[in-house]
C-alpha cells in the first residue's frame, strides 16, 4: 500500500511529495490561499497574453491571411501533432527524465505504418501500426533506463540514431505515399466537424486524458513525486523503476499517435518526419512552466507553449521572413522562460 512520502524527506514544495502536481500545491501556514498555485495561475495568464499579443501582431501585419478561417485551421492543426509529442514528454520531463528520441520515433511509426504490406490491412492497420511501433520504441527506452540503470540522455540519444538509421532503412531514403482512402480523407475539409479539422480534436482528447491522468489520478501523483525526489517516492512504496518504465512507454505511444496524425497530414511516411520535434517538444514545455530538474509541471502550459511556436511560425511565413530570424525568437523565449523559472524558485527558496 502506498503511503504518504515521509516529511523528513521534504525538500521544498516540489520534492519528495505525493501530493497531486502544481496545480494542487500545499497551502502557506494559517490556512491562506496557495502561494504556488497563485504563480501558476499568473503563469498560465502570461502564456494566454504572449499568444493574444502574437495574434494581434498576426492580425496587424497581415489581417486578411492572418484572419482567415483556413488559416487559423491551419495553425491548429500543425500544432496537434507536435502537441501530442509534447503531452507526452511533458509527463517525462516532471519525472526528472528526458526523451531526446521522439522525433525519430514519429520518423520510424510513421514509414513503418505506411510500408505497402501495412497499408493492405487499410486505415486499422495503419493506425494499429503506428501505435505499436511507437509503443515498442518507448519500451526499449524505458527497459534501459529503468532497469539498465542508462542515463535517460544517452539512451534516448542511441534510440533517435536508431531509429532514424531503421526509418532510413525501411524507405531507402524514399517518400512512401499513402493510397488508403479513408486515411487521407481525415485531412479533408469534408471531414471536419463543425468547421474544427479532426486532427485538432485528436489533440484536444489526448490534451484532455493527459490532463485527467497528470492532476486526477495515482498515476499523476507518482510521476511529481518520483520527478520531486526519487528517494522520497521509493521510501513511500512507489516503484520508481516501473513508473519510468511506464512514462516512456506513454511518450512512444504519443509518438505512435503523432506519427498516425502526421501520415493524415503529409499523406505519406518518410524518414525525415519529426525532425527537431523532441527540440520543439522540450521548447514547449519549458516554457510552459514545467521544470528541467523535474517535479513540476502542467499540461495546459504545455499546450500554450506549443500554440505560441505554431504562431510565430506562421506569422514569420506570411511575413515572408527567414526562417533563421524564426530561431532567435524561439531561443530568445526559451532563454526568457528558463530565467523566470529561476528567479520563481528563488523566490520560493527564500
């Protein structure tokens, strides 16, 4: 029976607790309202006023295109499928961990899904296959990391060669077209419901699970604790190695879900899918308020992180301006998320 993490192990608000993430945080002394549950809040505020002024800078510059329904269709949609990636290294990172391979899991899912053998079993089989395949990578990740005792840096980084190399080697540096009608028909505008592509709402029930399982359950409750402090979680009953394990088995299967999205989105697999998602993945989530060092975290940061690269990607391509100028403003706002971090711990510290 699990039980409560030990107070002699607290080290702060964040480590070594089994309380639920930083959404529920203990209250100050006296009863009064959460100190770290206010910083949340104006953390999410901040994120929600960072996208409303990247809209309005959209809406200035280049009103007609900016504006448009398709456009703004657009925008969801390339968000999903990064999105999903980032739901689920978000739930890796709280933990303390990392997956640097995830852009080459989507790679591999997504060619292996769309090989001809795979596509004669139609859409289940793409879709099956997809999952597997990225549920599959996610486990080798988690085996070596959570019972080899490999650096989640290093394994990770051996399966994105990996991967990529195996994607490599199923396509011979190929593009594999899809011909599976009902597949390419989720990307239509015939299919969208209610004018929102299903793409998006793929997003929004992977987002909303990622929500329940991270604030509402045991599960979510592990992960902060194990992130807070390992030690403290084991003291208490948790196994700290077959959390991991699960973690990275739930990171391949939001990469074995990408990987299907992506394939509606393209129309194809090729082994250049994914590329610098585990960047943009990570990117997203540090700015969205979850931790490096692990024990903190939220999945509706995350989310906001990745709607505000998805726009500043698309206003800088109606502005017609280079992509190089793209980078600096996405390293400026990671530099930016990462120095408030640490000035918000070191005032939790004092």
């Amino acid at each position: 029976m699990t039980q409560p993490a030990p107070s002699a192990q607290h080290n702060g608000p964040d480590k070594g607790t089994l309380a639920g993430p930083s959404d529920a945080p203990p209250r100050k002394p006296g009863g009064g309202t959460p100190a770290l549950g206010l910083r949340l809040d104006v953390r999410i505020l901040s994120l929600l006023g960072v996208l409303a002024a990247l809209v309005l800078v959209g809406g200035i510059t280049e009103p007609d295109a900016f504006l448009d329904t398709g456009n703004l269709q657009l925008i969801l949609t390339q968000a999903s499928v990064i999105g999903v990636v980032t739901v689920g290294m978000t739930f890796v990172i709280i933990s303390g961990g990392i997956d640097l391979s995830v852009g080459a899991m989507v790679a591999l899912a997504s060619v292996w899904a769309t090989t001809l053998a795979t596509q004669e079993y139609g859409f289940a089989g793409i879709a099956f296959t997809a999952v597997i395949v990225g549920l599959a990578a996610g486990l080798v990740n988690g085996v070596l990391i959570a019972y080899g005792g490999m650096v989640p840096f290093i394994a990770t980084l051996a399966m994105l060669a990996s991967a990529r190399g195996l994607a490599l080697q199923i396509t011979d540096g190929k593009t594999q077209i899809v011909t599976v009608d009902s597949v390419l028909d989720l990307g239509l505008p015939d299919s969208y419901i209610l004018g929102i592509p299903p793409l998006v709402i793929m997003f929004a029930v992977v987002t909303a699970v990622g929500w329940l399982i991270l604030n509402r359950t045991t599960f979510g409750r592990r992960t902060v604790a194990v992130g807070g402090n390992a030690e403290a979680a084991r003291l208490a009953g948790i196994d700290v190695r077959r959390q991991r394990l699960y973690l990275y088995l739930l990171s391949g299967l939001c990469c074995g879900i990408a990987a299907f999205m992506l394939i509606v989105l393209a129309g194809s697999g090729q082994n250049t899918n994914g590329n610098l998602y585990e960047l943009d993945a990570i990117a997203a989530a540090i700015i969205g308020g979850t931790l490096l060092s692990g024990g903190r975290g939220t999945i509706v940061g995350s989310v906001l992180g990745v709607l505000i690269f998805t726009t500043i990607t698309n206003i800088f391509a109606l502005n017609n301006l280079q992509s190089d100028v793209q980078q600096i403003a996405k390293g400026a706002i990671i530099v930016a998320a990462v120095l408030v971090q640490r000035r918000t711990m070191r005032g939790r510290e004092t």
